[in-house]
C-alpha cells in the first residue's frame, strides 16, 4: 500500500470542508473558518476557559497558515461567540482566584425576518447544530437558515433546536442616565478594600480620542485621578476587567468585573461603564451612518466595542460588513431599522450618531 501525499493546500481544503463549509468560498484565514474551529474545539473542552479555546484553535490552524493567526484576532472572534450566545460566560468565584469559563450555549434559533432564522449555540463532541438538508448561511461569527415560513418552526423543532424570542434574546436593559450609572460603580469602589500594588494594569484614557478604541488603552501613569475602566492580569486565564480608582497614577481602591453575581460577561458590564463615563465627560461614543438609497439600506460604522444587547440587535437586524477605514467594525442595516438602532444606542449607550457621506 503505498502513501499518499497531500500538499498544504490541500490539507487546510479539507480542514475547511471538515468543519461544514465550502472550500470553494471558505479558506483558512477568514473569521467563518475560525468561529467554525472555535465552535468544534468547544463542543469537545467546554466548560473550559477562553484561554483554552483560544490556544487550542491556534495551534490546530497556525501550521496550515503561511501567516500565523494572533491570539487576539482569535480571542477578538470569541468574544463575539459569546456575544450571540453560542458560549455562555459564568464567572466560578473561589477565595483564590475568580475565574471566566465557558460553557455551551443551547441550540436554539431567532427570527430575524420571516423565513430567516439566526442559529445560536453548540451541541457537544463535534455534532452539526442542523443537518444538511437545511442551508446555513455563514458571515462573520453568524450562522442564518433560510426556510419556508409555514414549516420553519416545526423542522427548527423537530431537530431539538430551541425558539427563543426576540427580545428575550436581545436581553436589551432599561435606560438610565449616565451620571447615575457610573455613580453605581463609584458607590462600590467606595467601600471597596485596598486595592494593593498591582503589576501589568491597563486602563481606558478617557481623555483619549472614543474613535480609536485601541489606542485608548495604556498604564496608570502620574496624573491620573479618579475611576478608570481597566483590566488586571491573573495568575491562571485571561486578564480580568475591572474600575480602579487611581489617585496620581496609584491603585487605591479596585473592583472585579462583573459586579457580584450578575449572568452579564465582564465585557458588558465594562463597555457600558466606559460608555457612560465618556457621556458623563462631555465626549460620547459615536457611530456613523451612510446612507445607500440604491438598495434602501444604511452603512453603520462603529469605533468601540459594544455589549452583548447592541451586538445582537445589529445581528438581527442587519449583515456583518467589510469594516470601513477607521471602523472598528462595519454593518448593513435596512433603513427601516436604523431609527431601533439608534434608540438602543443612545438610549442604553449613551451614544451619538454621526451622517457620513459614503
């Protein structure tokens, strides 16, 4: 018998294949191939951290790639797995260390518009969410089927899959004002203990420009007064979120993220606090929009991070996008969506909307 061999490419064909998607539109380095590895390693390690997962899929797909993938691009696309609920995030508080795990979100769909379903969530040991005969669509992080209307629910449901309701799944909170959000956090880095000295912080530079999300981000430095949203390292896992409240530049006083018990990830709890303190300041998050009178749509272009709420109304509501130049990420809305977005923005974020000719 004699030994076949195979060359790269053919390899990673057959990797992309192996995961449920066409290698005829698929290749290794687009963000579907990836979701679609983190979504396998997950249905074998979960509960397990995002640690874990991040590592396991980079090492799987690096030795096929001619550009390695970095971590935070990886970590970046599970985040947005959690997001949309194909992980569910629980926070396993011990004396020593606080730990995020992730666990396996439940099949279930949402209705984006009749006859298109947003599929969410992982079974176990590697099985497909749907079976064959049912085409899936996948862009970005999302999985839609497209099914007949007058059977859509009874063949979702007859392979074990979940209906869950719009706003149930978009899990959009109550509106209040900014100034009393962040007095929240204010209020619990109060009574809070001594925060000690602290190696490896970062904060969010709230003086720094709310466009560019990633240059926001540096150490304490002397001048620094007040609470800051930041993230700390820990000895096992994934740095933790957390406000710390600085004075010259020093830790006094330090809170983990997510506050107690809240089933909110860490992300959520910290991106809405930010938003909020920028609102306080005077300097709210933005997002832009272009209008395409061609096809009745708009182009939303985002800067920052959003929490889970936002994400997964844009999800249903419109298509992940190309990002534009200076977008952190890009949507396609229907015009007759934009004015539910910008009530969730502004309403829960604090946000502020700018035209852009594009």
């Amino acid at each position: 018998m004699g030994i076949a061999t195979r060359s790269a490419e053919d390899v990673a064909a057959l990797a992309v294949k192996a995961l449920g998607l066409d290698p005829e539109i698929f290749v290794l380095e687009y963000p579907e191939v990836i979701c679609a590895s983190l979504r396998r390693a997950a249905s074998f390690l979960c509960p397990t951290t995002p640690a874990v997962l991040v590592n396991t899929t980079t090492e799987v797909l690096n030795p096929l790639l001619d550009e390695p993938l970095q971590r935070d691009e990886v970590a970046s696309l599970l985040d947005q797995l959690v997001s949309i609920g194909d992980l569910l995030e629980l926070a396993e508080v011990t004396p020593e260390r606080t730990t995020r795990l992730l666990y396996l979100g439940p099949p279930s769909y949402v209705e984006r518009v009749p006859g298109r379903y947003l599929l969410t969530g992982i079974r176990p040991s590697g099985r497909a969410l749907v079976s064959g005969a049912i085409p899936v669509e996948h862009v970005g992080h999302t999985r839609t089927a497209s099914l007949d209307v007058a059977e859509s629910d009874s063949q979702l449901k007859a392979l074990g899959l979940h209906r869950i309701g719009t706003k149930q799944w978009i899990g959009e909170p109550s509106t209040i004002p900014a100034r009393e959000f962040v007095a929240t956090y204010r209020q619990r880095l109060t009574v809070a203990g001594a925060a000690g000295h602290i190696d490896g912080l970062t904060i969010i530079d709230p003086a720094a420009r709310v466009t560019y999300y990633r240059g926001r981000w540096r150490p304490p430095a002397p001048g620094d007064n007040g609470d800051f949203v930041g993230r700390r390292p820990q000895a096992y896992g994934a740095d933790l979120w957390c406000v710390v409240r600085l004075a010259d530049g020093i830790a006094e006083r330090l809170v983990d993220l997510p506050l107690g018990r809240s089933a909110l990830p860490a992300t959520d709890q910290a991106w809405r606090l930010q938003a909020a303190i920028d609102a306080e300041r005077g300097a709210p998050l933005t997002f832009r929009i272009a209008d395409r009178p061609a096809t009745a749509e708009c182009m939303v272009d985002l800067f920052s991070p959003l929490p889970s709420w936002a994400e997964r109304y844009l999800e249903l509501a419109g298509t992940s996008a190309d990002r534009a130049r200076g977008a952190l990420f890009s949507y396609r809305i229907p015009a007759s969506a934009l004015e539910g977005l910008r009530s969730v923005l502004t309403g829960t974020l604090w946000m502020s909307m700018t035209e852009w000719e594009g």
